[in-house]
C-alpha cells in the first residue's frame, strides 16, 4: 500500500475523531503531529509501516496504556512496541506490520477514546462521567419524563438499542460505542451515513444516551432493579 493512501486513510481517521494535526512530508515519510491524545501523540506512515508514539505523564494513564498494551498482544497479530520510560514520563511507540489499516485503527481507536483531550462535551455530547456514573445520571433523567412522553419514545429507544449495542457487553463497552456515534453524526450531520436515517431529527442524537442505559440494565450491568423501572425504581443496596 502506497504511502499516500495509507496518510490519506489516517487523515480521514484523525478527522472523524474531531482530532486536529499537523501533516508534513519527509523524504519517504508522512508524518502526523500536535494530535490532542495524551501529553503528545505522533503518527509517521511509511510504505510497509505505521508508528505511532503516545507519551503519558498521568500514572493512572500508564497503568491503562499498559493494560491496552497486553490486550493489543494478545488480540492482535502483526503488532510490535516499545516502551521508553523517563523521569516525568513514559512513552510508548506502536508499530503495526505491514501497514495493515484495519489493525492501526482498532489501536488507534482505543487510544483516542482512552486519552484524547479534544473532545467537547458541550459541542459532542460526549461522555466523560465513568460508565456507572453516567448510567445512574441517565435514569434520573429518564425518570424526570413525564410517563406520556416515555411511551411515545420508548419504541424507537429500544430499537435504536438493538441497532447499535447489541453487539456490545461491558460498561465501558457501550461507553465507547456511545461516544463514537455521535462523533460520527457530528462531523457528518445531514449526510447519508450508517447511524442516521432519512426520518432522524437532531433530538434522536439524544435518545441514544437512553439506549445505552436499556443495553446496560438489559446485560444487568448496574445496580438498578429493571421491574421497578416505571414506577417506586430504586438503587440495589441504596440508603
């Protein structure tokens, strides 16, 4: 694959994430620089190989780079790294061979959602809260809906549920997928793309926070008790 279609695809990739960056040629190289992941993130694309290097001063941010690391090991094939490590920081390089697009952008996929720092909440509505957090926010607004409303939505709530998480089954699973829809929608609002259909308005953009609750009490992921839902719906082990 030729240098310039792999950038190409990287470029593409950056911008779907909402992610700025810098793009400059160097002899054989396309290089990808000030990308808002981590303290700093590079991305250099040559013919047979993409490198990427994250640098992290966070230790809790190490500690998670670490376990991407062993999952990265463990699921996927032509992956290398390593691991530099200094007084204030750590940097890790990834290295994906051949240039295989499909490998960089599950890595890449999971770095974005863990460390970026671009993203805005107010703009995306993006989640930042951890999962069970969040999750427990999403009932209490659920509950401040008058009962009318929630049946007139709850139809097409539970269908885009079965759409889009029924794939998913971890907390931070459906987070992941939650953040990455509406990123999609977006950056590409009014356009024929796979999450939107002819008849979605903007506020289905915001019904989709309520699917990803319904998945996670569907897989019995937080502490509510689903038979109370409607009605006297109450936290397990709450005060």
């Amino acid at each position: 694959m030729e240098v310039d279609s792999i950038a190409s695809a990287i470029e593409n990739l950056l911008k779907t994430e909402g992610l700025s960056f810098k793009k400059a040629r160097t002899n054989e190289m396309i290089s990808f620089r000030n990308i808002k992941i981590g303290e700093e993130f590079s991305i250099d694309i040559y013919s047979n190989l993409i490198s990427a290097e994250i640098v992290l001063v966070n230790q809790k941010d190490i500690e998670m780079m670490r376990k991407l690391i062993k999952k990265f090991i463990k699921k996927l094939t032509n992956f290398d790294f390593t691991i530099s490590e200094q007084k204030s920081f750590m940097s890790f390089r990834l290295f994906v061979r051949p240039a295989k697009l499909s490998i960089f952008k599950e890595i890449f996929s999971d770095l974005s959602f863990e460390f970026q720092q671009e993203v805005s909440p107010f703009i995306l509505g993006i989640v930042t809260e951890k999962p069970e957090e969040f999750f427990v926010n999403q009932y209490k607004t659920w509950q401040s809906i008058p009962c009318d409303e929630k049946e007139r939505v709850l139809e097409q709530i539970l269908s885009m549920k079965e759409n889009y998480f029924k794939n998913v089954k971890t907390q931070s699973g459906i987070i992941k997928k939650l953040n990455q829809i509406k990123k999609e929608i977006s950056i590409n609002f009014g356009k024929d793309i796979e999450y939107r259909t002819k008849e979605q308005n903007p506020v289905e953009f915001y019904f989709l926070d309520f699917a990803a609750l319904f998945r996670a009490l569907e897989l019995g992921l937080i502490k509510l008790r689903l038979c109370d839902f409607f009605e006297d719906f109450n936290l397990r082990g709450g005060k």
